[in-house]
C-alpha cells in the first residue's frame, strides 16, 4: 500500500492585475485620509509663515475654504465612501473613480493659487470633486434600497451646495455672503459629527470596552442630523440677527443629543482607551462649542473666533485625527489599539485649541503672534504624527492580506 505523504498543494490567490496591484485604491479613505492630511499640514504652514492670499482670494477666506472644502471635506468624503462599503456590502469606489476623484481634488488645490481664471478653474474642479463623491456615495445606497442612509447622501449634496455657494460669492466679490457660506459650511460638517456621534460612537464604544451598546432613538438620530442643516440654510442670511437666534435656538437641540449620547455611552474604563477619550471629548467640544458660536454670534461678535475654534480645532479636527486613526487601523487589518506616537497626537489637538481659545485675551500684537503660532505648532504636530506613523499603511497591503 503506497500511502502519499508530500504536504497538501493549495492554489495560490491569484495575484492582482491592473489597477488592483496599488493597495492605496482599494479603498477612498486611504489616498483621502493621505493627501487630504498632507494638504492640511503644507496649506498651515503657509498660513503660519504668513501667506497673504491674493486679490481675488484673501488669506481668511483662502484659510477657511481650504480648511473645510480642502481638508475637512476631504476627509468626510474618504470616510464615507468607504463607510458605505460596509452599510451596503456593495464594492465602492476604487481604483479608476478613485483616480477620477483624486484627479479633481488636486487640480482644485492647485488653481486656486493661478488668479481669477484659476479660481473659476479651482471652482468647476471642486464642485466635480464633490459632485462625484455625492454620486458614488449615492449610488450603491440607492442600489441596496437602503433607506436609513438617505440622509447622509442629502448631507454630503448639501456639502456640495455650501462650496458653490461660498466659491461663487467670492468669485463675484461679494465678501460678506462668502464669510456667511463659511458658516454654512461648518454647520453641515455639524450634521456630519451628528451622524459620528450618535451612529458610529455607541458602536466603537461597547466594541471596545464589552459593554452593551447605547440604544439611541431612531427619532433622534434623525433630527440630530437634520437640525444641523436647518441651521445651514439660517446661516446663509446670518447678518439678519433672527436667523442667527434661531440657529442658536436648534443648536441647543444639537448640544441636546450630543450630550445625550456622551452622557449613555460613558464608562470609567473609557480614559485608558486613547481611542475612545479622543472622540468622545471631541463630541464634547462640539456639544459646548456649537451653541456658544451661534450665541456669540448674535450678542457680541467678540468671541465668536473662540467659539468657532473650539468647535472646528477641539471638535471638529479631534474627530478627524481619531477617526482617521480608528478606521484606518480596522480597514488595513491591523489592531485596533492606540499605537505610539497617536497618544500623544490626540494630546497635542486639545492643547492647540486651548491656546486658540485664549487667543481673544492677547493684550498686544506680540502676544497675540505668540499664542496664534504657537497653536499652529501644536495642530500641525498632532496630524504631522499621524501622517508619520500611519501614512506607509495607507500605501501598503492590509496585513490581513
């Protein structure tokens, strides 16, 4: 009797041909998450070494549209496209599209510097950016019939709509209507942090720490996501003082569910998980700072720069570094732990907004450059170390694979 003894063959994967040979296409949020962080890093430096913008482009108005459509935008679009991929368990954008994409974001970045032929240039190229990450978005959601995520695709046309508007008032020159858009903005990124907290958040939060997951009301993650966008529409006329009570008013509705879901989901254990403590005082600062923009904005304009910033610098960025460290750790196969340095990249977000917060108190020009630069510092820190410890993964195989 002849018994075989050679070890059993197994067939090879076979290997990946065309465009899936590049790791960094096979999913939006890692040449999003990449370059997205990379723009936000050079587009700081310039501003800190004194970029003055140009005629057609101010630099307040060049810091804050590139600031939200460059970066923020950017990184919400590589989060939700891929996002959707396991919402709908359709295959998402990647590869070609991802290169289309790509190819619009970087020719947006660039002509915005070529005067007003290059404005109108950087205009058409954003709004194809965003107009086609609204339909990739979109398409599998629709595909699927999956009705609870049409609010998000409404949210990111909304997106869509704020850059026109902002792009087509600064354009045209009319500086007061573009400075309102800004707020348009942030106030639909608002929604986008409604949809993190209460969808995302409960979900992370008991994962890691084996709790039972916060059940929160369908109602209210609707509403937490709409209201946002109301608010967006009032900012359109935020020089009548009325539209801006009201904004105010449906903020506290915001800050409402926000600490709703903070205060549900909120365990002792929670401060030795980095990536846990991160969001959720990132939830927090939006929860606190949302509601006082909208009030400083209508009694004393004063302070609304440290109401702002505390919501985009300690809110808004927190959420992206954390978010961007958790998803691209899960999505490339590897332990969903804080790895060194990102403690302290999560550390250094919350102490760029402190010093911004403060900057309203400078009582001189030098105090006030000192403090402004040295929260620049911080902030550029903090997304330059995640950018350092995460950007080959991004490029790389899943370790999975």
């Amino acid at each position: 009797m002849i018994v075989n003894i050679d070890p059993p063959s197994f067939k090879k994967a076979p290997e990946p041909t065309g465009l899936d040979r590049f790791p960094v296409l096979s999913y939006a949020f890692r040449p999003l998450y990449f370059f997205g962080t990379l723009f936000c890093l050079i587009s700081l430096i310039e501003w800190t070494a004194g970029y003055k913008g140009t005629p057609q482009l101010p630099f307040q108005l060049w810091h804050a549209h590139e600031m939200i459509y460059g970066f923020v935008g950017t990184i919400i679009v590589g989060f939700l496209l891929t996002a959707v991929r396991t919402w709908t368990g359709l295959v998402t954008a990647k590869n070609a599209e991802l290169i289309v994409l790509l190819f619009f974001w970087f020719v947006a970045r660039i002509a915005v510097y070529g005067g007003e032929q290059g404005l109108w240039l950087a205009f058409m190229a954003n709004v194809l950016f965003y107009g086609y990450a609204t339909y990739l978005f979109a398409k599998p959601i629709i595909q699927s019939k999956n009705k609870r995520n049409y609010i998000p695709i409404g949210i990111l046309f909304c997106l869509l709509l704020s850059l026109c508007g902002f792009d087509l008032t600064v354009l045209t020159r009319h500086t007061l209507w573009a400075m309102n858009f800004m707020y348009v903005g942030i106030s639909v990124v608002l929604s986008v942090v409604c949809l993190i907290a209460m969808r995302v958040l409960p979900f992370f939060t008991a994962r890691r720490l084996g709790t039972n997951q916060m059940v929160i009301p369908p109602s209210m993650q609707k509403w937490g996501m709409l209201v946002p966008i109301f608010i967006a529409v009032l900012m359109v006329f935020k020089h009548i003082d009325a539209a801006v009570w009201v904004a105010f008013v449906l903020s506290l509705y915001v800050a409402y569910c926000l600490f709703f879901m903070l205060k549900g989901t909120y365990v002792k254990t929670m401060w030795t998980e980095p990536m846990l403590w991160i969001l959720h005082l990132a939830v927090f600062f939006v929860a606190l700072g949302a509601p006082f923009l909208y009030f400083f904005m209508a009694i004393d304009s004063k302070f609304m720069d440290s109401a702002m910033h505390m919501m985009t610098v300690g809110g808004i960025s927190a959420i992206i570094l954390g978010m961007m460290a958790r998803t691209s750790l899960g999505h490339t196969g590897r332990m969903m732990r804080a790895v060194p340095p990102m403690p302290w990249a999560f550390r250094l977000i919350f102490v760029a907004m402190l010093i911004r917060v403060c900057l309203r108190f400078a009582q001189t020009d030098v105090q006030y450059h000192m403090i402004w630069g040295a929260s620049a510092v911080f902030y550029i820190l903090a997304f330059a170390l995640f950018l350092g410890r995460y950007g080959l993964w991004l490029w790389q195989k899943s370790e999975s694979k």
